[in-house]
C-alpha cells in the first residue's frame, strides 16, 4: 500500500473507531503496513477526532526506528511484532473498548460459539495475552506467545484491551466489532447460568449483582439520589452548572449556571448546599478545576454497594488513580478519599469525577464507569485480581507527568 493511503486508511479508520465507540481520546492505536518493512501508525498522545494524514508515523518493522519530530505510538514495538510474525496482516486496531477488557481482566482464553462471530474473528478460541506494562517488553512477549498460540485474528491483552488484526481495514474493524459481542455475549451466558434465568440484560445482571454478588450484600435499591451538580473552576470563582445531563455535562448558555466566589463564606441562600462541596475540593486540589458529578448505572452500583474500586483495567490506573474509594457526603471525608485520585464514589449516590479540564474529569467518568463494569462483570466468573499497587501507582505517575508535560509546552 502507497504510504499516503495507508496514512489515509489509518486516520479513516480512527474515526470510524470512534463513531461505533470502541476508541476514544487517544487510547488505543490503529497501524497499517506499507511494505515488508515498515508500516505507518497512530501518533503518541493526540485525539482522533483531530488526526490528520500528516501526524501518522512511518516505522521500520525491524527495529522500530522512525524519522521526524511526530512520536508514534509507545505500543509501536507490539504492532512491529505482529507484522514480523503474521505477513498475511496489513492492518491492526488496538483498543480499549468496553466488553473486550471487562473480560480481558480474567486473564483467560474464551471460546466462540456462534459460527458466524468465528467466521469473522477466524478461531473458534480468542486467546489472552499475558499481563504487561503499557508499551513494555513485557507486553510485547506476551502478545508474542498468545499469537503463537493461534491463527485467530482477534486477541485479548490481559487488563489492557483487545488486538484485532486483519488484511485491511474493513475485515480489521469487523473484527474489533464481532470481539466486542463475543465478549458482551460471554459476560451474558454467565449470568443466565447463574441466575437460571432465560432472559438476559444489564438492568438484571446488576440487579443480581447487588443481590448476590457485591461484597457485604445483599442490598436492596437504594434512596433516589440528590444532584451534586457539575463545576467548572476560573480563577477564584467557579461556575455551577445545574441543568446538566449525561450527554450534555456543560450545556451552553448562560442559564442553569450560577458563579461562586471561592472565599465567600457559605450559607447564601441563591446558592444550593451541594456547592460547598465542590468549592471545598476546589481549595483543597489546586490541579482540579472541572467536577462532574457522574451517575452513571455500573457507578452507582457500586456507590450503593459501598465498594471501592481498584484497578483492573490498565487506564484506570492511569486516569482515575490507584483505587476510587467511598466517601459519605461530608467535605473532610471526601477530600481524604480524593487525595491522590481524580474520582470519589458518594455512598448511594454515584462519583464526583474530576480533572484539569473538561476533558480530563470526562475520561476519568468514563474510565471510571468501565473499571466499575468490570468489577461486576468479572465477579460473575469469582472475580479478578486487581494490577499490583506498585504497577497501578507507577502508572498513574507516568500519566500525570506526560500530562504535566504537555501543559507546559
């Protein structure tokens, strides 16, 4: 393939990720091969939505070495060794996407059963690789040895996500599309098992968690839950939105907002109780400036199950932090159980989700609401072993010094 149309097929297929929601922001890496020696991939740190032909990265396969001032992607290594080892791909996506990792925390292989899904995926058995470092040699050799495992073109990277590899790109995203059933299917077959039931969907799977599985449980539902509201900081103010939605966390406009001085004493009574909240992490975490308040259903699962939540998943560590533990909605609690993390559940009552910037506390909600996902999904096969802490807590720094870096440039 001509180097400017794989550049092109590369950045189409990104977006394509992206629309049918198995990629986002910069998780994940998508490459394609040019010749026998080299393939072009994915840039390290930069939004798909954004990418053009000119920031993908051309990458000999032999010793991973590239030319230029763009910086492919830290998992360039990987992606080298599948086109060493498998001549027939042209293509690869690595993701993130949502079912595909909740099962790759089992560390296991999983077998296919619908014919047509192993058709696409080419095996009737989707191998795990084993546990590495993001971008270590450690990765990269255990892909190696799941790939000898199999002709299969779909893999599972244990804790980190999904391999799909293909000819090109339409049979590569077909692929990543089929696992991610495949793995929502198998997380749906152990429910029915479980529960004896003949129909199956998520409302009921968390319900049975709640019931049968959490730690400390049974629980029943819990109280409806209070609006904490979303904020954004500026300067020695911040900005309380109340009229947020899930799809819309800062809708625009200047109703439904209401801006609040940081060092004004509480108690006015044009500003909701909930505020104090938000001001308070505000003044005590000078990194945080943007707050979403996050309800979404596998979050406020555990929030009601008084669960904390330990990293199973590679970019929960990163992003959220080596664990997001439950605070009641009192401001010293809160703040301790913050420390260090850019999520706290609220007892009943979902996660206050934070970060540096809109985009930031929106990863760390969603990062948040996959690593509560696969709590409940994997407790359906016994449970998961968490990544080590001195993994979890080397990755989280590593990510706060990229990002300490890019802000300053």
């Amino acid at each position: 393939m001509e180097i400017q149309q794989a550049r092109e097929e590369v950045v189409s297929a990104g977006h394509e990720l992206v629309k049918a929601g198995l990629i986002a922001r910069t998780w994940g890496n998508v490459s394609a091969r040019i010749s026998e020696s080299q393939f072009v991939i994915t840039p390290s740190g930069r939004a798909y939505e954004t990418l053009t032909p000119a920031e993908i990265v051309a990458v000999n396969i032999a010793d991973g070495s590239y030319s230029g001032e763009i910086k492919p992607s830290s998992e360039k290594g990987l992606h080298a060794a599948v086109y060493q080892q498998r001549p027939e791909v042209n293509f690869i996506i690595h993701t993130h996407q949502l079912y595909a990792s909740v099962v790759s925390a089992l560390h296991r292989d999983i077998e296919v059963l619908a014919p047509d899904a192993a058709a696409k995926t080419g095996s009737r058995r989707i191998p795990c690789a084993s546990y590495g470092l993001p971008g270590s040699k450690k990765l990269k050799k255990g892909v190696v040895e799941a790939l000898s495992r199999s002709e299969g073109k779909a893999f599972l990277m244990a804790n980190h996500g999904a391999l799909c590899l293909g000819a090109d790109r339409d049979e590569t995203f077909k692929v990543a599309t089929a696992l991610e059933q495949i793995c929502e299917d198998y997380i749906m077959r152990r429910y029915l098992q479980l529960s004896g039931r003949e129909d199956a969907n998520w409302d009921a799977l968390r319900a049975y968690y709640l019931a049968e599985l959490a730690p400390g449980g049974p629980f029943k539902s819990a109280p409806p839950c209070k609006p904490l509201y979303n904020s954004e900081r500026e300067g020695s103010h911040f900005r309380l939105c109340l009229n947020a939605t899930p799809g819309e966390p800062f809708p625009e406009g200047g109703e439904g907002w209401i801006k609040i001085s940081l060092d004004e004493p509480a108690g006015s009574g044009a500003v909701p109780p909930e505020a104090e909240i938000h001001r308070f992490i505000y003044r005590n975490f000078k990194g945080i400036r943007v707050i979403i308040h996050d309800l979404s259903p596998d979050i406020l699962i555990l929030s009601q199950a008084g669960q904390a939540v330990y990293p199973l998943l590679d970019d929960f560590a990163q992003i959220v932090g080596v664990s997001a533990r439950v605070a009641a909605s009192n401001l010293p609690e809160i703040a301790r159980k913050l420390k260090g993390r850019y999520s706290v559940l609220i007892e009943n009552n979902g996660a206050l989700c934070c970060g540096p910037s809109r985009s930031d506390a929106a990863a760390a909600a969603q990062v948040l609401d996959k690593g509560c996902l696969a709590v409940i999904g994997t407790a359906f096969f016994g449970g998961a072993r968490p990544i080590h802490p001195v993994e979890s807590l080397l990755m989280r720094l590593v990510y706060l010094a990229k990002y300490s870096k890019k802000a300053a440039g």
